[in-house]
C-alpha cells in the first residue's frame, strides 16, 4: 500500500509513464497526485497511458457517510485477491472547494493488505484538476487501469452532486444503504438510486435492515423499469456475510451488458461526456482570459448594461468564431 | 402566492419581461418556469429584465434537511413583512437529475403569506437549464429582484454542492445547524461553514443545541479567521424566538460588505464567474454538435487511439480558432 505522494522531487513524466505501464506502484501513486493536482504535465501522462486503458473492471460504491462502504470495500477487495485477482481502490475524498485542503485523513485503513502487491490503496482529491472530481477520477481510474489492476473500485465518501456521477461512471454502480443511515426517500430525491446497478442493503446484522429493504423495494416500484432490474443484495460487511453474493450480482451484471452491449455503449457516451466536459473547462480558462483582457465587456455586466446570456454569447461567438 | 406554472399557454417573452417589471405575480411566476426549462426565450428575457437588477438584499439559507430551514423563513418573511419590506422565497429543490421530475410536492406551507401581496413563495427544479441549478438559480433571484421584491431569500432544500454554490453566491450566506441533524464536522467536509457569513444554530429548545455551538465554536477556530468574524445565532424559529436577532445579524453582515467595499467585489466576481460558466455551458453545446459530426474524433477516441485530453484539445483549439 503505497500512501506517501512525493509531491517534492521533480516529475519526469515519460518516467511516471513507463513506471505506471510497468505496474510500479510508486509511479502509480505519482501520477495519481499529478491527476489530483492538475499538474501540467497530465496531458503528456493521459497521452502516454491512454492505449492502454479499457481492460480494468470498475465498480463504483456510494451511499451516505455511515452506511459501511469502506468495510465492504475492504471485503471486496478480500473476496478478488482469494479468487486471485489484483484489485486496486479509489477512494473519493470530497475536499472542500473552498480551501482547497482535505479534512479526511482517516485512510489508514485496510491494514491487511498493506503488504500485498495485488493490493493498491488510494484516497483522492482534488486540488487543481481544472474539471473538479468528475474529471479528476475518470483518468485516476485510467492510471489504475494502465497499471494492471484487473478491477478497480471506486468509493465515495458521501452522495454529493460530483461523486454520483463519478460512481455512475463506472462499469457496475452498487449504491449501498444501511438501517439508521439516510433513508431511500432522501437517496432517490438526490438522484442515486437511478444509477444503480446493484443495491447493497449493508448491516444485515442489525434492526431495520428489513425495513430498508422494503422501504426501497417501494421506491424502486415507483419508478420506470429498465432492461435491467437491480438486485437487492443483504450483506453484514463487518461479518464477512453477503459478499459472495455481492460479487455474484456484480458479476451477473457485467455479463448482462457485455452481451447486450450495453457496457459498449455507457463506456462510449462517458468517453464522448468526459471529451465536453473537458473542452468546457478549457474553454472557460479561455474565457476567463477574454474577461480579464476585455474590461469594457466585464465592466459592461457589472454595470447592468450587458447581461450575462449575451456576454457569454459573445464570449463563445467571438472565441469560436471557427465553428 | 402564485404556485401554478401556466406551462401550456405560449409565451410571449415581451409580456412577461413587462409583467416582472411591473411586479405582476403571473409573470414572474411563468418567468421563473421560462429558467427553469431553459426556455429559448430565456436569453430575451435575461436581456429584458437585467437593467432592472441588484436592488434586491439576497439571503441564502442553507444547511442539512431536518434543521429548519423552512420554518426559520418563514419567520423571516414574518418580520420582514412586519418591517415593511417585501420578500420572496426561492426554494431550491434538487431535483434528480436522473428522472427530470421532482419528488418534492411538499411546498404547501407558509400558508400564512399564501394571501399577501408582497410576499411570493416559490420552489425551483432544473428541468432544461443549461447550466444546473449554478447558474438557473442566480436568473430566477434576477427576476424576482427586477419584479421589485425587497429582499430575495434563497433556501435550498440540502447541502449538496450545487445547493452550497446557490447559497455562496447571494450578499449574506447563512448556514444552518441543529442538533441531531448532521454535525459541523460532516458540514466541514462538504465546505459549507467556509460560506457562512452568518451561523444559525436552530432549534434552540431541543437538548444538544448547546454543544452544536460549541463544536461549531471548535470547528471555526481551525480556520483562518477572514477580516469578517461570522457570528452564531441561536434561534428556535418554531418558538418564534431569536429571528430578530438573526436579523440584526444579517443587517450587520450587510452594512459591513456595503461599507468595505466587498459586497461590491462579491457580485462583481460572481457575475462574472457566472457568464465564464455560461459560456463554458454554451461551449460544451457546441463541442458535442463537434463530436457529432465528426465521427473520426469520436471513433478515435472510444478505440483509444486519441485520448481525451487531446480530443478536448482538439476541439476546442479547432472550434476556438480565433483567440
């Protein structure tokens, strides 16, 4: 388990790339911290690792705080090294925006497989990656992904906004609950339950889990019927209970969409998103740079006399006057 | 208080800019659903009305669900009323983004004001916005504040981060606590207590509120203290009691942005951020319609042989030839 980043020593990036291609957990975890970081050379590291990218399995894991997502990564993670697969985590730290440092620290966890080499632990912020976390641990994931790792576990600390949409970009979502931890009614008005694959009602081992069960049963009969209907799978993580069958929904799943295609698909619409997304944020940077250049323009928003729809009309038809 | 959307009957966008600017309660209701669904007419309506903006004190209200948010604005709406004022209230409903339909129907309260003139209730969902909540909310206070409303309360229904972004973004945030409602720790986590200028601690009559002040108290001396020391209320808006103290609060907030000239830089900033937003949205149209009709970038970059940075690169630089 390599947690140390060495943000100190100079970065050789074509370095990072072989070290990463070649598994080497130190270059991993350096080209990690170069995603968290924006830093410049991550075009030359995207570039360097991209062909190599797509074999990786990955399984997101949200859920509100509490509902014992690290445990049951813990397990999984247990669960593919028997079965004699390499597994790496990635573990979504919601830095604040707005100071820019994490407050979360606590990833001294999953002691046991510090010493395995099939194992790789991750937490991940952002820092400076221009398109915040839905940018961020997509090419995070790719890193793991070029590194070897045949399954990549994406966990979120919470449900905000950013990492549902890092969970549902993932091969299989599995939103996990739990009696006494936010309840379905709050997770589907905050639009998780919708993306998931698979649904984890986690410590089985204690009172309510029935009732949550039942409770998501309902919503899950409010809502519109896919291709595919989510399993509710029972799991009591901290006694090593329901993981099999967990791993068993997962894989159920995966072979459903490989053979429907629809993995083909989702994999190609999140390319194509994660493509805007990233023209989006460039063309802010550029943007930005046209307001700070043009203080008529700026001067004429905050006077009132432009708004806000037309001078970003003019932003975008002046700086793209190409299309 | 105007609840129905009037969706079905067209709209003539020069009647409603004139009917918000005369304060008709139909016109700015149906402007508000224009926001909401990212109506085409959205731009002349933004044009219409903006010369008419930044008269209005804006509050945000924001915190986790359960603390009291609802009720501690309509204790505002109380006392500002009984102060003279008018004031409307924009509830913003985090909509899934999933489904497109709000499970929220829950917004028949503050019948007290559902007869008052100078009170307007509304709640607010993105249906077809561009830009998400980030930037339909900031159109929706613009037209409440051209229509003449005093003071524009904006509550949002959670603390996800584009509801924190909404809250930031308006003269005074005030963040919300309770005890037995999440803690100032998770709050931390997910960077609300940076945006506060103003910190209620609600539910003053139940046991616990005590140590929320304390650990609050804990919380913020960890932080940099900033030229403005954001006071804690204690209120317990069911028992009516402690609002006109969080009100001077606010009126104090007020006068010292006013006086130092930050309240100036605030809105300066933020309109401007909000066109940079805009524009990157209006981009991001223009890149996918790219993405589209190039079939060989697209193709290259699901079979990876061109990553997604450059693949942004590409398109932004190609579509972005004039800067």
């Amino acid at each position: 388990m390599v947690l140390a980043t060495d943000r100190l020593r100079p970065v050789d990036v074509a370095s990072v790339i072989e070290g990463v291609l070649a598994g080497d957990r130190r270059a991993v975890a350096r080209a990690i911290s170069m995603v968290e970081d924006g830093a410049p050379d991550l075009e030359a590291l995207s570039a360097g690792i991209y062909a190599r990218t797509g074999r990786a399995s990955t399984i997101g894991l949200t859920g509100a705080p509490g509902v014992g997502k690290s445990t049951l990564a813990t397990e999984l993670v247990r669960a593919e090294r028997e079965a004699g697969g390499t597994v790496a985590v990635l573990a979504i730290d919601p830095t604040s925006p707005y100071t820019g440092g994490a407050l979360l620290g606590d990833r001294v966890r999953m002691q046991e497989h510090a010493t395995d080499p099939g194992v790789f632990i991750r937490s991940m912020a952002t820092r400076g990656h221009l398109g915040g976390m839905s940018l961020a641990a997509p090419e995070a994931v790719r890193v793991l992904d070029a590194a070897g790792y045949g399954e990549v576990v994406v966990e979120t600390v919470g449900v905000g906004q950013a990492e549902v949409e890092v969970a549902a970009a993932t091969d299989t979502a599995v939103v996990v609950l739990s009696p006494g931890a936010g309840d379905a009614v709050q997770m589907a008005k905050a639009g998780i339950l919708e993306i998931a694959d698979v649904f984890v009602v986690n410590k089985d081992d204690k009172d309510g889990a029935g009732d949550v069960v039942r409770e998501l049963r309902q919503m899950l009969h409010l809502g519109a019927a896919g291709p595919w209907d989510p399993p509710i799978v029972r799991t009591s993580a901290i006694r090593h209970e329901g993981v099999a069958e967990l791993r068993e929904a997962i894989a159920d799943h995966r072979s459903y969409v490989e053979t429907s295609g629809a993995l083909e698909r989702k994999r190609r619409a999140r390319l194509l998103q994660e493509v805007e997304s990233l023209a989006a944020a460039r063309f802010r940077v550029k943007a930005a740079a046209a307001l700070t250049s043009d203080g008529a323009l700026a001067d004429g928003v905050v006077a009132r006399r432009i708004d806000p729809y037309r001078a970003a009309a003019m932003l975008t038809d002046e700086t793209a006057a190409a299309t």
